[in-house]
C-alpha cells in the first residue's frame, strides 16, 4: 500500500449531542498533527472547524476545499494552511481524492454520508484504491454498517464491498487498519 500523508476527514457540520463526538475529533486532530497527517476538508461549523482548529492548535497543516457559493454564505474557514475554492461540490470531492491518500469519516448528517458512500462507490469501481475508515465514535455508524451489510447478504453488493472500509471505534483502530489495507475489487469487476 502506498504511504498515506494527507488525510481526508469527512464530518459534520454540527458537533451532534454526545460529547464524544467533539471530544474525539479534537484527539483525531492533535494525532493527525503530532503524525504529520495534514488534513483535507471544508468548512468551519461543527465537527468540520473543530478537525481544523484540533489540527493547527496541535502544529498541523489543513487543506481547506470549499465550494463558492458555501465560502459566499461565510461558512469557509480561510485561515488554514492551504485553502482551495471549487466552482461546485462535485469539483470538491474530486479535489478532496486527488488531495488525499486516505479517507476518516466521523459522525456527520446527510452530506457525510454522500461523502462516504461517494468515495466506497468509487473504490469499489476502481476510481481510486485508497483506505475509508468510518471512525464509528459511541457506535454512530453501527446501523450504517448493518445495513451496508444488508445489501450484501440479499444480493445487491458484494460480500468483498465490505472489506473497501475500515470500521473503527478508535484512532489507533484506523491506522492499524490503514496499515493493513489491501484494496480488494469486487468479483464482478475483476477478469
């Protein structure tokens, strides 16, 4: 597996009512800094400003990729080490994969999980090899998985699709995790 350096965080954009959820992207931050991860993502509400305030505070560096029409709303966080505008939130995901070696999803609402579910489909057609761990904090992502699961066991996807993502409930659960990983394609897509 090729060596991973930048980090694509997917996350919300509200900090969500478990206090875990703040509490582990701040350690997500400060563990991506102290392991020279910079960190790709957008935006400066919730989750989202806290991997990139964690991230910097800790002496990290932050790629900030956000659409025009969101930066006009004021929700761009411009102070961070590089900041990228895209025209539309299509030519954002496709930045944020051409930034990034790896994938961290943590708790999020609708747009997080089109970010995550985007980046598995396109693994699993081989647009891109790269790791997705969904850093299931508190067990967010247990009905994700289960149903992910579900499609599986009644024919909708294959069983292998379930091996294209890390499920972790600690940091040290998607590194180890990410260390590991071998890009698997699915058997209808392979000769």
């Amino acid at each position: 597996m090729p060596t991973i350096k930048n980090v694509c965080v997917f996350c919300g954009s509200n900090h969500g009512y478990d206090p875990q959820f703040l509490e582990q992207t701040n350690a997500l931050g400060t563990y991506l800094a102290h392991h020279d991860h910079p960190v790709v993502y957008g935006g400066k509400e919730g989750l989202m400003g806290a991997i990139a305030t964690s991230t910097m505070a800790a002496g990290g560096q932050v790629i900030g990729i956000i659409p025009t029409f969101l930066r006009e709303l004021g929700l761009a966080k411009d102070d961070v080490t590089t900041f990228i505008e895209t025209a539309t939130m299509d030519e954002r995901k496709d930045e944020m994969l051409r930034q990034s070696d790896a994938f961290i999803v943590l708790p999020g609402g609708f747009g997080t999980f089109e970010e995550f579910t985007t980046m598995l489909s396109w693994s699993q057609i081989n647009v891109h090899q790269k790791p997705i761990a969904l850093f299931n904090i508190d067990h967010y992502f247990d009905d994700l998985v289960a149903m992910m699961q579900k499609s599986c066991d009644a024919g909708f996807a294959p069983q292998e699709n379930m091996n294209l993502f890390i499920n972790a409930t600690t940091i040290d659960g998607i590194f180890n995790g990410f260390a590991t990983f071998k890009h698997q394609l699915p058997y209808k897509y392979t000769n």
